[in-house]
C-alpha cells in the first residue's frame, strides 16, 4: 500500500513532513538544517552544545519537567546533532501528540541558557569527549574523519576541550538565534494523527522571524595514520575512501558496495577476513553519504601484526570486486538491503529519520524512491566504485 505522505512549507519557511499510520503512535521530531558542517574552527561543537542545553528548561518548564512530560504519558525522548542536522524527537501514544508538540515546541522555541547550566553541560561534554577517546571505535571513527578532510570540517563534531571552553552565553545564544528560526526548521510526524492538526501548531506557535545559515566549504583530502595506545591489546584500523557526490546514482551504487563488503556476516570482507583466515572478530561498514560530502567506512579489530595483512586484503578484494563482480551478486545483495530497509522503517522512529534525511538533503520524497535507486544500481556503477585509487587510513595499534 502507497504511504500517505504530506509535505507543506509554510508562509514562513518552516517544512512540515508527515506520514499517516494506524497503529497509536507517533514520532515527532523539531529539526534545524544545521550541524558541524556549518561550524567554523573556532566554533566546532557549538550545535551539539546547543542541542544538550535545550534539554536543560524554558521559562515554563525545568529539565525535570520537560522529561516528566514525555516519560509520564509513555514517551521517550533525545535528540542528535548531525554534520548537517540537529534534532529534538520523541516517540508516544498518539493519544499525547498535543503534549509531546508542546514540549518539543517549548524546546527549541524557548531554551533558557542558564549560566549555572552552560558550566554543567560543559564538563558534562568534556566527559563525554572523554569517554569517546577511551573507546577504541569510537576514537578511530573520529580520526578518519580527521584524515578524509581538512579542517574545520575535519574536526571531530562534538569538539575539544580548548575550543568548548571558549563557548560564553552570549556566544551561544547568538548562533541559536540564528539558526533556531522557522526558515531553518522541518517538523516531522510519523503516525496516527491528522495532517492539519500538526500544520495549525506549526501555523500558531512559529513566526516571520527570518534565521541564516553559516556559510561552509569542505575541503577534501587523503592521509595514512598511525597511532600508539598503551593499555589495549587489539588494533583497531579503519580503511576510507571519498565518493563522488556530482551524480545522485553513485551515492546509492557506493551504499550497495559498502553493504556487500562489510555489512553482515555473509559480507565479502567477513567471510574473508573473519571466516576464512580468523584474522577478526568485529568487521563492520558504514556510509556517510550527504549532498556536500559522501564517504564510506570499513573498520576491523585485529592484532596488531596482522594490520599490513588485514589492509592488503582489503584492497585486493576491492580490486575483485571491480573485476569479478556478477550480476547474480548484485541482486542478492539489492535484495539484503531492501529487505533490512522494509524492516527498519517498521519502526515510526527509523521512518522519521530517513525522512528528515532526505528532506535535508533534497526532498523527503525522495525517501520512498530508496528501493527503486537501489533496483536501479548498474553493475558498471559499483565495479567503477570499487576501483579504489586514493583512501586514508587510520590505526590505533597497542603501544
């Protein structure tokens, strides 16, 4: 059955995307088209500061309260900041749409910036970079970042220490009040609930005022890095490579190639690396792919003897699969990613992601094409991908 699906932008600006379901539940979610992508070097963390504070009360609500509110009428709540994107979203009853819009309104509407708070989310931050850096996967996954582009883009997106403690009140409410306007917001619903009922809140509760979007360049680059860790005892490495973003096609030939390399355990990789020679144990892959910026990701755990042997294979079965690669391959996979996609977007909070996805990188629209793009995947597309001629490169061996 075809979704119902709405989409308006209103008189001022602002998007609101909705998708109709029966069962009586909702996903709600206030997004800015903002995130680290738009942050100068001086500036990096700034969206993801603002997003922890905005959890942090209104004039008419504490942090408590604004919990209490969603939790007590049996909703979750949380947010994400994005390279493009940064999000305030929950999941309720439908029942309590009306409560849930209210408190997500007040959110991103009305945050108080106590001073007494900024201080407490800032050392809550620092904690938090800490605790990526003691990941091992975490920490590699932000420093391929660093060797795929220059900065700031190349800096990881939650910021440092240095640049955080520049952050004053008047710093931060100045970049909310320039993003946090309705020209830059999309309201997103997916569920059991009327189309003109969250278009009359977006019409009541949001104005004229006009916001701005930083402008950005992204720059990037290829590099080979190695670092020393004592107090681990496995390496962790994780091999990247650009994609071009000029043609639409290639972003969906360069997620099919990245599923059929190091998604799941049947993945060309896991079966060479893990299966075959039981070099690893983890083995995963990931794409980033945006309107600016496109890349993919393979990470793998592995002793530290083996990282010249485990990046090897990586790139010789790059090389096959831009020479071997079948047609029947092909569809097996389109089929897996498919099937995983009908699956993910049962889940009214996975829709309501792909959607904002989508309309922040064109339409979201665009989000009920994915299995048609990916049907449309040509061999010569992911063999052409696949011929890997520049990457970067990142371990985090024991010291």
């Amino acid at each position: 059955m075809k979704p119902k699906f709405y989409r308006k932008v209103l008189a001022n600006k602002m998007t609101v995307i909705f998708e109709k379901r029966s069962l009586p539940v909702v996903s709600i979610a206030f997004a800015v088209r903002s995130g680290g992508m738009h942050e100068t070097s001086s500036e990096k963390g700034i969206s993801h500061f603002i997003e922890h504070m905005l959890y942090k009360g209104t004039p008419t609500r504490n942090a408590k309260q604004i919990a209490e509110e969603i939790e007590k009428n049996g909703g979750d709540l949380n947010g994400f900041t994005g390279e493009a994107i940064t999000a305030y979203h929950c999941k309720i009853p439908s029942k309590h749409i009306d409560i849930a819009l209210e408190v997500l309104g007040d959110l991103v509407k009305n945050p108080l910036f106590d001073e007494k708070e900024i201080e407490k989310q800032r050392h809550v931050i620092f904690e938090e970079i800490k605790m990526h850096q003691d990941n091992p996967i975490h920490h590699v996954f932000e420093e391929i970042h660093s060797s795929l582009y220059k900065k700031p883009f190349g800096i990881p997106l939650i910021g440092t220490n240095k640049i955080l403690s520049s952050f004053t009140k008047e710093k931060i409410i100045k970049r909310f009040r320039q993003i946090y306007q309705p020209n830059n917001m999309i309201l997103c619903v997916v569920g059991n609930t009327d189309f003109k009922k969250v278009v009359g809140f977006a019409k009541k509760n949001f104005g004229n005022i006009k916001g701005n979007l930083p402008k950005f360049k992204i720059v990037k680059k290829n590099e080979s890095r190695t670092e020393k860790r004592k107090g681990i005892t496995q390496a962790n490495l994780v091999f990247a490579h650009h994609i071009p973003t000029s043609k639409e096609k290639r972003n969906y030939a360069a997620f099919v190639l990245n599923i059929l390399m190091a998604r799941g355990a049947s993945s060309r990789l896991h079966q060479e690396i893990r299966e075959k020679r039981n070099l690893a144990y983890g083995i995963e892959g990931e794409s980033d792919i945006s309107r600016d910026f496109a890349h993919s990701l393979i990470y793998v755990g592995t002793s530290k003897q083996n990282v010249k042997k485990v990046k090897k294979i990586i790139l010789d079965e790059f090389e096959k699969v831009s020479k071997e690669l079948s047609e029947k391959e092909l569809s097996q996979i389109k089929e897996q990613i498919i099937g995983n996609h009908q699956i993910s977007i049962e889940d009214s909070q996975n829709q309501m992601a792909s959607l904002l996805y989508n309309e922040i990188n064109n339409n979201a629209k665009k989000a009920y094409e994915f299995e048609k793009n990916i049907r449309a995947v040509k061999l010569d597309d992911v063999k052409n991908l696949a011929k890997i001629k520049k990457y970067s490169f990142f371990v985090l061996v024991p010291q």
